[in-house]
C-alpha cells in the first residue's frame, strides 16, 4: 500500500489555507461558443492526476475549469511532494477526484483540511470498492473508468444542477464516442490474445492484463514490491530470470515511469531473449493527451507486440 507523507511547507500551507476559508474560491473561464457568459456557469474542478483529470475534464466540458496536479510524463507520482499552490487548487475546487488507496494521501489531507459542503470528492478507491491493500491503478480497469466516470457525473450534477442535462449529455458521449476506440482496441485484443503469457514490472499493468485476458505470470509478490518502492525478494527475481530466459512469457510490459535496476535488468535481458517489449506509463503521455488516445495508444503498442510474438 502505498503511503506518502506531504512535506512540511505543504502541511502548513494547508493550515493556512484552512484558516483563510479559501474553501469557496471561485475560478472564471471563456463560456462555450454560442453561449453567452450568463448562460454557462464554470466551475472550478481538479484531480490529483490527469489519468483521472482528463476524464474530468471531458465531462465537464465547457462548464469546467479543469486542473490536474500530476500532469508530466517525466514525474513519478509514487514521489511526488506537493506544493502550497497544490493546497490552494484543491481549496478552491467544487469537484476533486482522488485516487485513494493510499496513492495521493497528500490529497487526503489538503481536504480534510479545508472542509467544506460546497465540493464533491470522487474517491476513487471507494467508488470502485478497491480496499486500502489492493491495486491503486485503476484507471488501467475499464470497469473501474466506468465506474469512476458516474461518480464524477453525479459529482457535477451536484455541483451545477442548472447543468444537469448538459452533464449527462457529456457522460453519453464519452462512452459512445470518446471511447469507442478504447474499447474496441480492448475487445480486439482480448479476441486475438486471451491466454497469452506476459510478464510485467509491477501491478499498474495487472488491471488491464485481466480485462484482456491475458494470463500475467509475473509473481504478484514481486509487482506489489515493486509498485510500493519496496525490495523484492530474490526468490522472485529468480523465478522472473527463469521465466523470461526460458522464453516462458510472449512480451514484457513496464513503466517507464518506475524503472528500477532491478526492472531495468529485466527489461534488458527481454531484449536480449528476444521478447518484445511494451512501455505504459501512470500519467498522460504526451502531456496533454487524452485518456482514450493516451490508453488507446499503449494498447495499440501492446497489440503489436502480440503479434509480433505469437504471429497472429
């Protein structure tokens, strides 16, 4: 489980931003095209990360000012020290999605600091019912992005409810256009690939490996090591040097945003054996993507590298 500490000026910032009632800070942005100032209320709205910020944003459309505190590719939010002006986004939000599952306990708390009736908070780990032990990337679970994707809408709704209509609307789209592609890039792969072996370096990978049927023989002792920043066990990277020396997995699957020597070895000596290599990442890649051309794009790469291996 994953347990992060906020620095000291981050803590104090909070107590100051509690003690100023920043909690009903307002935020102004351009109304939509073809709609006058008076007719679209915006709203400010944040997310910890953009994995979970840009479907935020999507759904609240026009009607929100949208912001992500983890948004660089080159960050890893396993490490990330949040900042006083983090504090006063959260503040200010009427709307903030949290991961949870001890992922952004730093988030956790700027909310119990400024506690207000006037924001929704979407936790992620609750909506999806992830218990505090269990795998916090569930943005890589189609189940859970559903899931967590009618929350937000509910948490709009209660937000802006003269944008009730508007909101739902937006919720429709998502699914039947945003990711269509998603999902049908998922569905293929799960048709061609199901029972593939494949290896991983940690568990950000193991929600998706399950949607798609693939079989994940990584030992799940050694993903969760990895995951939290914890030694794994030397039984483990022996039965991971076997499996992929012995070419008992089809592709090799990493973040590249947590390559440890002990990944990095692993993903040398895939090359090495031959066995295609596929990169994921826990933000958005590029910076500014969308979550379905961000997850659609990895997906399209795992795809390839299916084929290349099996032939199919």
């Amino acid at each position: 489980m994953y347990r992060r500490f906020p620095s000291a000026i981050f803590v104090a910032a909070l107590a100051a931003i509690a003690l100023a009632g920043c909690g009903t800070g307002a935020s102004a942005s351009s109304p939509a095209a073809g709609s006058s100032a008076a007719s679209v209320q915006v709203i400010p709205v944040a997310a910890s990360t953009d994995a979970w910020g840009s479907i935020l944003s999507e759904l609240g459309g026009t009607h929100v000012q949208a912001t992500s505190i983890i948004n660089n590719p080159d960050t890893d939010p396993h490490a990330y020290e949040p900042t006083p002006a983090d504090a006063r986004t959260i503040a200010a939000s009427k709307v903030f999605v949290e991961n949870g599952v001890g992922y952004d306990s730093w988030a956790a708390k700027a909310v119990a600091a400024n506690p207000t009736s006037d924001r929704s908070v979407v936790e992620v780990g609750a909506v999806t019912g992830t218990p505090d032990d269990g795998n916090p990337h569930q943005w890589y679970a189609p189940e859970s992005v559903g899931k967590v994707a009618d929350a937000i809408t509910a948490a709009l709704k209660k937000a802006d409810p003269s944008s009730a209509a508007y909101f739902d609307a937006q919720r429709a789209e998502f699914d039947s256009k945003a990711l269509a592609d998603y999902h049908a890039t998922i569905a293929e792969i799960k048709a061609k690939y199901a029972g593939t072996p494949v290896g991983a370096s940690e568990s950000i990978f193991a929600p998706m490996a399950s949607a798609l049927g693939l079989n994940l023989i990584t030992p799940a002792s050694f993903l969760k090591a990895i995951s939290e920043g914890t030694d794994p066990s030397p039984a483990d990277l022996a039965t991971i040097k076997s499996q992929i020396t012995g070419k008992q997995l089809k592709v090799y699957v990493f973040n590249s945003q947590n390559s440890t020597p002990d990944v990095a070895a692993q993903v040398d000596a895939a090359k090495a054996a031959g066995i295609p290599v596929s990169a994921v990442t826990e933000t958005l890649s590029p910076k500014g993507a969308t979550f379905q051309d961000w997850q659609t794009t990895q997906l399209k790469s795992l795809e390839t590298a299916l084929a290349q291996a099996t032939g199919k």
